[in-house]
C-alpha cells in the first residue's frame, strides 16, 4: 500500500503551482483583483499575453472593430475575466502531457479540467451562490491527484485499479483497494502542500463525495462535485475509469438537478468549452496514443 | 453550397480521422479509420456500405434537440434525432445505399446508482433504437450500457468495427 506521502515524494517531478496563481488564489479567496497586479504577470510571459489579447478582443466580449492592445485588453475583460485567462494559462502547464495512465488522448485531462471550471461556475450562478469564481478555480483543479497517481504509479496506475474492479464499486473504491488511498484524497493533499487553503484542497478532497452534514457540509464542495458529473455527461476526460461515480443524492436534492436541468448544464458546459477552444485556437482533436 | 454535414470532417490524426465528441465524419478513403474515443453516456453510431466502401461515424451526445434549438442548429451532431439524419445523407451522398449498411452503436453508459433520476445513457439508447426502428434499420453491431467507457473505431478498407475497453479490444463487426 502506498501512502499519500509516498505518492507525493515524486512531487518534484510534477511542475509547481506558479507563484501567479497563488497570488490569484488569494485574490479570489478575498473577492479582492488588482489589475495592474495581473498587468505586471501578463507583461513577463508571452504566452499570457497572447492570450489576454486574443480574449480581449474576441466576440464573446462583443464586437467594435478596433483592434485593442494588452493594456486596453486588460481593463476592458475586468479583473474576474483576467483572474480566469490566467488561470488557464498557467494551470495548463501542470497537466501539460498527462492523461496517459488513465487511458486518456493528450489534453483530454485538461478539457476536463476547463469543463469542470466552467460547469462549476454555471452551476454556482445558477444557484446565486456568491462565490463563482471560486468554483471556477476548484472545478479546474479537482482532479490533480490524477497528475500524482500519474507521476507516482505510470502506467501500471490502471493496471492495478483494474485488477479491483467490480461491478457496483466506485473507482474511488477500486483506488482505495489498490492503493490504500485515492487521486483526490491525494489531490487535497497535492493542494496544500502547494499552500492553497485548505478550502480549496477540501473542495478537491470531496469532489466525487461531498459530506451531506454539517460540519463538513459546503455547498462549494457540493457544486464541484456536481460539476465532476456534468463533465463525464458531456463526455469530457472520460478515461478508463469510466463513469463509475455517484452523484452524491443530496446534491442532486439540494441544487434541484433534475434530467432536464442537467441535460441543460451539460450543453451549456460543452458548448462554453467549444467556444474558448475556437477562440484560443485549440484543437479538441488529439494526437492519437498508440 | 454544400450539405450541412459537410462541415463535419472529423480531424485527421495520422491515418485516422478523429471523431470528437458532438461530432461526425465519413470517408471513402480505404486507407483510412474512423476513431472515436471516450464514449461514456454518449453514442458513436457507425455506418459502412461494403459494396460502396464508405464508412460514417457519429458521437452524439443527448437524445433531443428539442432541448436546447439554437445548440441543435448550430451543433447538429450533438443530438440523436438531429445527428443520426445527418450522418446517414452523409454517406449517401458518397454512395451509400441504405439496404447495404451495417449499422452499429456503442456508449450509452450510466453514472453509478443513477436510480432513475437522469438515465443520459439508457435515454440517449432508447431514443436511438426508436429512430432505427421507425426507419427500418437494425443493429448489426450494439455494445451499449453498463458504466465503462469504451473507445470505438470502424476500419474503412473492410468495414470492422472494434470496440476497446480497459486496454482490450474486441470485434463487434463481424460476429
């Protein structure tokens, strides 16, 4: 059996959560966004900057027929916008390559890391519950601990998780019987040692099972984990472990998700996701794996 | 102008086409495969005419399009009853004829104790077998249900369509 610290030992191998996005974590633990904060991040990476401009002057932000420079792209998109450009630009790199252990094409498990963004933030406004942006980050970051098992197992990660599975058990289960221990378990852990709060790692810890009581109870974690399901209804990031998960019943009573609501959010989800991969110039086709 | 499925090509990867999820292609070309990966609650629905030698694949998403109009218009292969039409003048319109085609259809997989509450995938296999049925077309080929996820791909020389799960793959076309 191998423990979560075991697993996390092989963390050097993994890329650190850059210094810019915890600054961008505080800042929307705070509700606080200081744009000439994120000018002076943009301004020291290209990539970044590409990407604020080409947000900035893209449709979805409506249509004026000027071209607007980084600066004016800057105070144009506001600080919510530019908090989400830059987190994923820069969350990006950590799954840069990874998926493969768990069946998956090059960038799927990065699609399902903006899908859970998205569908988190849908979810949250949905709901009025005040703090979207907040889901936005814990939906793309749920599934870091698949980037651990990843790093840590290889490619016989799934091997052994396949080895335990039954019909009727969760893959958290099979995870659990393989390894003594599970990607978001590993994940929360992965997140604090990152020096995220611990909200934001407890979100990632519960997001295939939410507690349902206080104390423990918050609907952040409850959103993320129905975002979770949103992506694999959308068919986003479905790897060998399939759909083995629950959608925790008193989530589905408590945001009222019904068949309707939910065939609602997963077209929405998609369809947002459809969008910034056209504007960012990102193919959904994959290289094949072999 | 051409026909609306013309703007579905798939994306070549190698001597693959891709089938992206909301998404279909079909081909003519012998040396080629049609793949579609992560088929988990949606649907890949293949089509070959061995006589033509045109192959078609579709990865729908959700059952109806009466759901969400605007999506339905501008991403017909999101949905079964606006999809599956599609994929199946598609290849006619590369000689297909419908009394030749094979006719498969993998995914539709549910959540874990779903208990009846959103059923995506057994819905989105009851409202495919509904089309096929008043269209007259049988299945030649169906691996559907349970919770896994499978990867489906359909050979265009020769028309085999194979399922892969768990790193194992397994014929459907031919039995």
């Amino acid at each position: 059996m191998a423990a979560v610290a075991d697993i996390l030992e092989n963390i050097d191998s993994l890329p650190a959560l850059p210094t810019s996005v915890m600054r961008i974590t505080a800042m929307l633990s705070d509700g606080t966004s200081d744009l000439g904060e994120i000018e002076n991040v943009a301004r020291n990476d290209e990539a970044l900057s590409m990407a604020i401009m080409r947000y900035g002057n893209s449709a979805l932000y409506g249509r004026s027929g000027k071209v607007f420079n980084l600066r004016e792209s800057i105070v144009r998109l506001g600080g919510k916008a530019l908090l989400k450009i830059v987190l994923e630009q820069k969350v990006a790199k950590l799954f840069d390559g990874a998926g493969e252990a768990y069946g998956l094409q090059r960038g799927d498990l990065w699609r399902g890391a903006v899908g859970g963004a998205i569908a988190a933030e849908e979810i949250a406004k949905k709901h009025r519950f005040g703090e979207a942006d907040l889901c936005f980050l814990c939906g793309m970051l749920r599934d870091v601990g698949k980037l651990a098992m990843e790093s840590h197992f290889g490619t016989e990660y799934m091997a052994q998780v396949f080895a335990r599975m039954e019909p009727g058990l969760t893959f958290m289960e099979c995870e659990q019987s393989a390894f003594g221990t599970e990607h978001a378990e590993v994940g929360a852990e992965l997140a604090l040692r990152w020096g995220l709060p611990e909200r934001i790692a407890d979100a990632i810890r519960y997001h295939h099972e939410p507690p349902a009581e206080d104390p423990g109870h918050d609907r952040l974690f409850d959103i993320v984990h129905a975002a979770d399901i949103i992506c694999l209804w959308a068919g986003l990031a479905i790897g060998s472990d399939g759909l083995q998960y629950k959608l925790a019943p008193h989530v589905r009573k408590d945001l009222g998700l019904d068949r309707k609501e939910a065939e609602a959010e997963i077209t929405t989800t998609w369809g947002r996701l459809r969008e910034l991969e056209e504007m960012m110039g990102t193919s959904p086709a994959r290289e094949a794996r072999a | 102008m051409g026909s609306p499925a013309a703007t579905y090509t798939g994306t070549e990867v190698g001597d693959k086409i891709v089938v992206g999820v909301a998404d279909l292609a079909v081909t003519g070309d012998p040396s080629t495969t049609l793949v579609t990966y992560a088929l988990g609650s949606c649907i890949g629905v293949t089509l070959y005419d061995p006589i033509a030698k045109v192959a078609g694949m579709l990865h729908f998403m959700l059952p109806n399009s009466k759901l969400n109009a605007d999506k339905a218009k501008a991403l017909p292969a999101m949905f079964a009853d606006t999809g599956v039409p599609m994929l199946f003048k598609a290849v006619y319109e590369l000689g297909a004829e419908k009394r030749r085609l094979i006719v498969c259809a993998v995914g539709g997989a549910e959540v874990l104790a779903d208990d009846g509450h959103f059923k995506i995938g057994s819905r989105n296999r009851t409202f495919l077998r509904k089309i096929f049925w008043k269209n007259n077309i049988l299945l030649s080929g169906d691996d559907t249900g349970g919770s896994i996820s499978r990867t489906l791909s359909l050979v265009t020389a020769d028309g085999t369509v194979v399922v892969r799960h768990k790193g194992k793959e397994r014929v459907l076309w031919p039995q």
